[in-house]
C-alpha cells in the first residue's frame, strides 16, 4: 500500500483545519463561478463532469509515462508544452479561467489534445503489429511495490535486488504511476539513475535536486546542495528510488555517494529504495564495511527472479498458448535476460510473422 499523509486525526477544528476549510470553500466558489449561468445543480453538473475528465485523463497520463512515453514526447506530439501538461496533471484548477466569456479554457484545450492523442495511441495498439500489452503484474513487481512501499513507511535505505531483465525496472514504474494517481503528479516520489558518469556526490545532488525540487535545480556547492534539498523534502513522507544502483559498488566514489545518500535517511527526509542486481550488497560483505553493510542488511529484499506463473502471465497477455510454445518460452525465460528477453522474441516474431507461435518463436535469434 502506498504510504498516505502521516498528519494525526483530531476531533475538532485547529487552525490548520479551518485554513483548509477556507480554502477549500475558495476553490469551490472560484469552480462554481465559472457555471454562473447555470442553475447550481447544473453547474455541480457540469463541474463533476469536469473534474472527472481531469482525473481520467490525469491518471491516463501516468499510464503513459510508466510505459515509457515522457511529457516531453507527449508534448511534441501534442503541440503543448511540457511544463504545461504537468502543472496541469498537478492540480485540477490550474489553466481554468478563460481568456473570454464563452472560449474554451486552456485546460480544455490540453484536455482535448491529450484526449485525441490517447485515441491514437488505443488505434495504433489495436493493430495486431503494433501491439504490446500493458505492464504485466508479476511476482516481482508485486516484491518491488511491496519494497519501496516499506522504505518509504520506515524511512530506510531498503536494497531491493532482483536478476536482470526480471521486471524491477517495471515494478518502479507501477509504483510511481500509482503513486501519481493516488497523490497527484507532485507526490513526494522521485526517481532518479545512476550511471558510470554520475558517481560523484555533486553529480548525484544535482539529479537528486533535479527530480525532487527543480528541474532548473541549481549546480553550487554539495553542502549547499544537501542541505535545500533536505530542507524542502523533510516533512513529505517521500520516497528516493535510485535505478542501477549496483553502480554504487565502486569503492573510491560510489562509496562515498552512498554514505552522502544515508544522510538523508538519518535526517529522516525520505527513505531510499535502491534498485539493483545485488552487487552493493555482495561487495560490503565481502570487504571491511561493517558501518555500510549495518546500513541495509536488515532492510534487503533480494527477490529470487521471476516463476513459472510469470512467464503463463506473459504468455497470456501477449495472447500465446500451447504446450509446445510454454515449454519453449520457460527455456527463453531461464537464460539471462528472463522476461525481457522472452518479451523480445514476443515482439520479433509478431513483427516479422505476424503471429507468435511455436514455429515463429523458434525461428527468432535467442
């Protein structure tokens, strides 16, 4: 489960509960307004219908980002501009007020690019070519949800490792769709990764700054950096996940970057899932890294790789049965690689034959 706001429950109204009050009677009168030519149970009406289109099309989005497609794609291919379409998803008052009494708003006009984009995009997956399933639930998404979940309630450091090609970097992106749909588009949780050209501490504090605080997220000083980023993320109850983590393994500054990212934790600004292969746990267990190791060896969630009912799952979602064809598709999925691998020849045969079969599935390179 998600984790939700961690504010205590009084019986009666604080301060804050009437503040909240206020402006939520505010929002309501300024929404209400906008159907001042309405009676008011057309204008309650038409602005739950409103608010319903935003939450579909709001929770559309976070599909389509979590299977691979970025605002800034979506915006290319809807003349929109990408900061607009996320200031949009992150409130539904945003862009309301028309320039004109009787023009559409600047949020109907996102709201009927985006809506005549996703028609697009359910015409082209139609077409047996170009088809590819939605994110298939696995026992390994379902581990790598359970993971990030614990990391955020208990604000730890949590080393989530799995096989590659076995669907963690899947399990990420489920979380983070959810959480956008549960939260909104400014929940406290951020993504970033690491690469061979990034284990520096400044260069982490950058990404770091970038996805939690600003994407103009300023390059000064690291303690500088540390310490806005810690300050505007104490509080939120958030959530770091880090993919390829593995990357943290080098001793002379992945180490150090590791040590800089248990600082956050210690100050309880967030909980950090790193995503990985297992390599970060192996390399402070078999060297002198007590203190390292004490950090994750009680918060590890090593996931054995995928099963049998994995791979009947992605059988059945790419529409493939028969004997013959499990048998060889368990056998793709024990070489390295597993489902992403088995999801490659999916995709070959389909392209090249036009259907995946037995035959089909053999005669694609493994």
């Amino acid at each position: 489960m998600l984790n939700q706001s961690t504010s205590s429950v009084n019986n009666g109204f604080n301060g804050g509960d009437i503040a909240n009050f206020s402006e939520e009677h505010r929002k309501l009168k300024m929404r209400m307004a906008r159907y001042q030519d309405m009676t008011p149970e057309k204008a309650q009406e038409a602005l739950s219908a409103a608010m319903a289109r935003w939450e579909l099309l709001k929770n559309r989005l976070a599909d389509e980002i979590s299977r691979g497609l970025s605002i800034v794609r979506i915006a290319n291919e809807t003349r929109l501009k990408a900061e607009t379409i996320n200031m949009w998803a992150t409130d539904f008052d945003w862009f309301r007020e028309s320039r004109r009494i009787g023009s559409e708003s600047e949020a109907e006009i996102i709201e009927k690019a985006l809506e005549a984009r996703f028609n697009e995009l359910d015409q082209e997956r139609e077409n047996e070519q170009k088809r590819s399933p939605a994110r298939i639930e696995t026992s390994v998404t379902r581990e790598v949800l359970a993971a990030i979940a614990m990391s955020r309630e208990l604000v730890e450091i949590v080393d989530i490792s799995a096989p590659p090609g076995s669907g963690k970097s899947e399990g990420v992106a489920e979380y983070v769709a959810k959480a956008r749909k549960i939260e909104g588009f400014d929940c406290p949780v951020w993504l970033i990764q690491l690469n061979e050209f990034s284990l520096s501490s400044k260069a982490v504090l950058q990404m770091m700054g970038q996805a939690c605080i600003s994407a103009n997220f300023g390059n000064f000083d690291e303690a500088a950096m540390f310490r806005e980023i810690a300050d505007k993320t104490q509080g939120k109850g958030g959530v770091l996940i880090v993919e390829e983590a593995q990357h943290l393994d080098d001793a002379k500054s992945g180490f150090r970057v590791f040590n800089g990212l248990r600082r956050f934790v210690d100050a309880k600004c967030f909980g950090i899932a790193l995503i990985g292969n297992g390599e970060l746990y192996r390399r402070f267990k078999s060297g002198q890294h007590a203190q390292l190791l004490s950090r994750i060896v009680s918060f590890r969630k090593e996931i054995p790789g995928i099963t049998e009912e994995d791979v009947d799952s992605v059988m059945a979602a790419w529409g493939v049965s028969g004997k013959a064809e499990r048998h060889a598709c368990l056998k793709i999925a024990k070489n390295p690689g597993a489902l992403r691998n088995l999801t490659g020849v999916f995709r070959r045969a389909l392209s090249e034959y036009g259907v995946i079969d037995l035959a089909t599935i053999n005669a694609v390179p493994k």
